[in-house]
C-alpha cells in the first residue's frame, strides 16, 4: 500500500471537507432567504401603510376642498349681502337727501338779511348763460399712483394748454409740470417733471390753475392769495384774503382753509371763518385784481365735508365719513337761485381708496380731477339742464 493509500484518501478528506462547505453555504442560504423573506414582509407592510396613508391624506384633501368651496360660498353670499345693503342704503339716501340744506335755509335767510350790506348778498348778476348742472359720474378713470396720500393735480382751467400741474403733500414750496397726460401716466419718476420752485412756499390743496397764472394760497399770519405767471415765472399780484379767523373749510380735509375754483362764469373762493364756523362761505373772485367781487354764507355744513367745486355759479360740496366710504355730493348751493337745494342731484362718486383731498372741476372739460389717497382719478361729469330736473 504505501503512499497509493494516502492518494485514495486524500479525495475522501476533500469529499467530507466539500459536503461541509456546502452545507456551510446551503445555511448561509437560507439564513439570506430568510432575511429577504423578511425584507419583502417588511416592504410590503410598509407599501400597505404608504396606501393606507396616502388614501387617508386624499381623504383629508377633499374634506378641506370641500370645507374651503362651502367658506367660498359663504364669503360670495356674504358680499353679495353687503353689495345688496350698500345699494339699498344709497337708495334711501336718494330717498332722503340730505336735509342740512333745507333745514338751514331759514337761518341763513335771517342772517343774510342782517349781514346784506356787508356781504353784498343781492342778486347776483350772471355774466354766462350757463344753466347746466351735474346729474351723475358718467365714467371714473385712474390714472396712477403718485406722491403723497394729500395733494392736487389739474390741467388750466381755462385756455387749451394740456400741461398737467401737480402739488404733492399739503405744503412745499415746488410744484411739477409734466407737458402732456402721457408723460404724467407714463413715468414714475419725477424726472419728466419740470419743477417751478415758487417765491412763498404753498399751503393746503385749495390752488388753482387759471389762464396761464398759477392762484395759490400762502400762510403767513393771515391768508394771502398769490398770482403767478407761469410764463415768465414772477408774481403779478397778492392780496391778503379778507376774512377773519379763517378756520379750515372741509372738516374731513384740515388742510385746506381756503379753496381756489373755476367754473363756467370766473374764478370763486370757497372758505370758512369762526363766525359762521358750522357753513361753508363762498366768494366770486375777480381775477385780474383777486378783489371780492360778492360773497355769501352757504347753508352747507363743514361737518364731513371733503372737497367742494363749483359748476355754473352752483357750489357743490363733496361728503364722505371719518373712516372714508361713499363720497357724495350733498349739498348745492346756486348763487343764481335758478337751482333749489332740494332740486339738486345726489351724485354719489364710485367707491375707491380713501378720501378725496383735493376735487378740481374742469369747466372747459367737464371732468373733476380728483386726488384719492394718492391715486390721480378724473371723474366725467354728466350734465343735465338746471331747469330740467
Ligand atoms: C417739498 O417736498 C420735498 C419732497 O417731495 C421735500 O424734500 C422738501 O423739503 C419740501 N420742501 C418744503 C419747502 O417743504
Ligand atoms: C411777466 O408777465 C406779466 C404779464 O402777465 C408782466 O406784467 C410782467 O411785467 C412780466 N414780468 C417779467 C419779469 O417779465
């Protein structure tokens, strides 16, 4: 035998090694199927729990869907409820109009008669045969955002010029001219602006621009108007206003004691004093020598008024509340007598940002460029016969 012997076992050893290696291998195996078999548990417990979940959370979106479609629908019901009670409360108040006119005609008539001398108050001798008044906002236009929530912008009242004349804030010394409307709608900035920097500086947003002279009113002690030349950029004329105690004229705007306006027959002064502080006073201007040419006590309140204009020798005074809504106007006043208070329409101006700080009618055009809390709006004016109403 010998060493043949060991040959023969030699395969045998490596026979027994092999059956332990692959039984070695066989429980490595399975111990790996196990583990996979356990992995797909898991995965497919977890795949489960991710359905579960995700169909919860659809369950969860379309209850909020539908939560968020009954909020919608309430939100519209409940607007609609306020558009309805808004039109309603109009609708009284065109039923009712404003009583403060009438009420203080009585008294106003007394009072003239004690003040006639004094104040001029007889018949006012009307230079046009202008018999229009205004019926309603026919159409709103707002054409931009710019400056300070107070200010006035306006073109010339009279003449053709198109230049637009723009005073931000309530008191500076400068005042911006943009050439054309386009350049005040198109640009931002001021630099398209010219700039007058004028000799006193300027109060309130009562100014005027009236056949190429700026009308503007300077505080200093007493009132002074001043007469400016817009072409050759000097001062023609000033005169101290002749009222006493000048208080400011519109309540809601305490900036503006006295309001400079053109209308179809000249230029007008609207103010108030302490003497008769609850109404609104208003003078006929004569504008080459700014002498009072009339004057008379309206009977429209101060209280709640925000801005007044004057069309045909008829003063309208604008009025809104302290927390602004609906500005309208309420009171006419006709210095002709050819409109009675009571016959006068109640023009209501659209709902829009704040309050008006400045309203300026243009007779050449028919329109109220109006300042809203910033933004520059120009109202156009329906006209209807003063005798037609
Ligand atoms: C005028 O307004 C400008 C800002 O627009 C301001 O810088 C300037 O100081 C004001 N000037 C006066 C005199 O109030
Ligand atoms: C400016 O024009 C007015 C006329 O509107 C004239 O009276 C005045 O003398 C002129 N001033 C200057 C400095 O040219």
């Amino acid at each position: 035998m010998g060493p043949c012997c060991c040959l023969l076992l030699l395969p045998l050893l490596a026979g027994a090694q092999q059956q332990q290696f692959m039984e070695y291998v066989e429980r490595r195996l399975a111990l790996l199927e196990e583990r996979i078999a356990q992995w797909h548990d898991q995965s497919s417990r977890y795949s489960t729990e991710l359905r579960d979940f995700k169909n919860q959370v659809l369950g969860m979106l379309e209850t909020a869907e539908k939560e968020r479609e009954a909020l919608r629908a309430e939100a519209e019901g409940a607007a609609a409820r306020v558009d309805r009670l808004e039109r309603e409360v109009d609708y009284l108040e065109t039923q009712n109009p404003a009583p403060p006119c009438v009420e203080v005609d009585e008294v106003l008539v007394e009072k003239q008669a004690a003040t006639a001398k004094q104040r001029k108050n007889e018949k006012y001798n009307k230079l046009t045969d202008c018999s229009d008044t205004i019926a309603s906002v026919r159409a709103m236009k707002i054409l931009k955002r710019f400056g300070s929530s107070a200010g006035l912008w306006t073109k010339d009242a009279a003449g053709s010029s198109e230049k637009i004349y723009v005073f931000d804030g309530t008191a500076n010394d400068t005042v911006f001219v943009f050439p054309r409307m386009r350049e005040f709608t198109l640009f931002s900035a001021t630099r398209r602006a010219a700039r007058i920097k004028l000799p006193y500086p300027w109060v309130g947003t009562g100014h005027l621009v009236y056949g190429g002279f700026l009308y503007y009113i300077r505080q200093q002690g007493p009132f002074q108007v001043i007469k400016f030349d817009l072409a050759n950029k000097t001062v023609v004329d000033s005169s101290v206003f002749p009222a006493e105690e000048q208080i400011p004229v519109f309540g809601l705007s305490p900036f503006t004691y006295i309001e400079l306006a053109a209308d179809e027959e000249g230029l007008w002064a609207i103010y108030a004093t302490k003497e008769n502080e609850k109404n609104i006073c208003l003078a006929k201007l004569d504008p080459d020598s700014l002498d009072i040419e009339q004057m008379w006590d309206t009977p429209c309140p101060r209280e709640n008024a925000e801005g007044a204009f004057v069309v045909c020798g008829a003063l309208h005074v604008a009025y809104n509340t302290r927390l602004p809504s609906r500005s309208r106007v309420q009171c006419v006043f006709d210095v002709s007598g050819t409109l009675p208070p009571e016959e006068a329409s109640l023009v209501y101006f659209p709902k829009r940002y704040g309050s008006h700080s400045s309203m300026k009618y243009s007779p050449r055009e028919r329109q109220v460029y109006a300042w809203d809390d910033g933004y520059q709006i120009i109202y156009r004016m329906e006209m209807k016969k003063k005798l037609e109403v």
